[in-house]
C-alpha cells in the first residue's frame, strides 16, 4: 500500500509567509501614506500651520535680525548672504551690493518653493514660499533691515525660464524682487515678484 507522507510543517510555512506579505503590504502603506503627508504638508499649512500675519501685531525689528514678511502667505523668515546656509535657513539675499531698502536698487530675495525633509513640520519650514502663487498684484511684502522696517508693494508677477538671469540684473529704481522655483522644480522656470518700496513703516 502506497503510504503518503505528510508535511506538518508545511501549514506553519503557509502561515509565516502570509504574515511577511501582510508586514511588508501594511509597511508599504505605512511609508506611502507618510510620504503623502510630506508632500502636501505645505498644502494644508496655510489652514492648520502657517496662519496670515498682521504686521502691526509683530515685535520691532532687531539691528541683527533681517527678515522678510509675506503677511498673506504667513512667511516670516530670516534672510542672510551665505549661499545654501541662507536658503536652509530661509532666504538668500543675492547679490547685496545691487540693492537694499535703503541705497535702493534690486534687493533680490530668493527661497525654496518645496523641499521635503524627514517631517511635515520640517518640511513647510524650509519650503516658505511654496504659496507664492497666491500673492496678487497690490499685496504688501514687509522687509525688516537694519532694525527698521519698509513697506513694499507687489506690482508685478511673472514666469522666466530657468536660464533668464536678468531679473538678478542692476535698476536704478527701489524694487523688491523675489523668486522661487516652480513646483516643478528649478529645471521648470521661477516664479518671480516684484515690488516696489512705498515706505518705511513706522510705529
């Protein structure tokens, strides 16, 4: 008689790889699901993180501390020359000696659009200006230098490819430019402010 024998083990084999798939399917939601939420937390921070900012309510500015001011956007970051320190920090002020709110000229002001970190937090910090395309024709931009405060108002926006340096270019006027990468990336074009000083604020 032809006897068969059976494989006990085979059930706990059964189980163990079902429980792997299971651990790997539920692992991969897991990252996905979180890469999700790094990718749109600057979406919904304008509703949950970042809330608009009144200017009048902010505290005088400091003789060491340069910031720029979106109110509508709620940006308020700091601005330095030092390159990429600058850009991780918050802003980069290129080129200082072709232009700043007092001498005039191009004060040129750029930041990152998006840049994903390890957090969502994290990430809407270093990607200040990912809501630069709600900014609108008449929008104020404040911009604390030098301990003082100056009031400038957005009177032109527009696109430029990737390769269109001149809006780093010297002016004889007192304008504010300010640029970012499209969403796209800096192989898609920038976005690109511009506004023109009204004044200083004063207290």
């Amino acid at each position: 008689m032809l006897r068969i024998q059976e494989n006990h083990h085979l059930p706990r084999l059964v189980r163990w790889k079902n429980l792997s798939i299971t651990i790997l399917a539920v692992g991969c939601l897991f990252i996905g699901g979180y890469l999700l939420l790094l990718v749109s937390a600057p979406l919904v921070a304008p509703y949950v993180y970042t809330k608009p900012i009144d200017v009048k309510s902010l505290p005088k500015p400091q003789i060491t501390d340069n910031r720029i001011i979106i109110g509508k956007i709620g940006v308020n970051i700091p601005y330095g020359t030092d390159g990429k320190l600058s850009l991780d920090r918050g802003a980069w002020w290129r080129y200082p000696e072709r232009g700043n709110p007092i001498d005039g000229g191009n004060f040129i002001i750029a930041a990152h659009r998006f840049s994903i970190q390890p957090t969502p937090r994290s990430t809407i910090e270093k990607s200040p200006f990912y809501n630069i395309d709600k900014l609108t024709l008449g929008d104020d931009i404040v911009v604390d230098y030098k301990g003082k405060r100056y009031d400038y108002r957005i009177t032109k926006i527009f696109d430029v490819r990737p390769n269109q340096v001149e809006i780093e270019a010297k002016t004889n006027d007192n304008r504010l430019t300010l640029y970012s990468c499209e969403l796209g990336g800096a192989e898609a074009g920038r976005v690109v402010i511009i506004a023109e000083r009204k004044g200083e604020v004063l207290e």
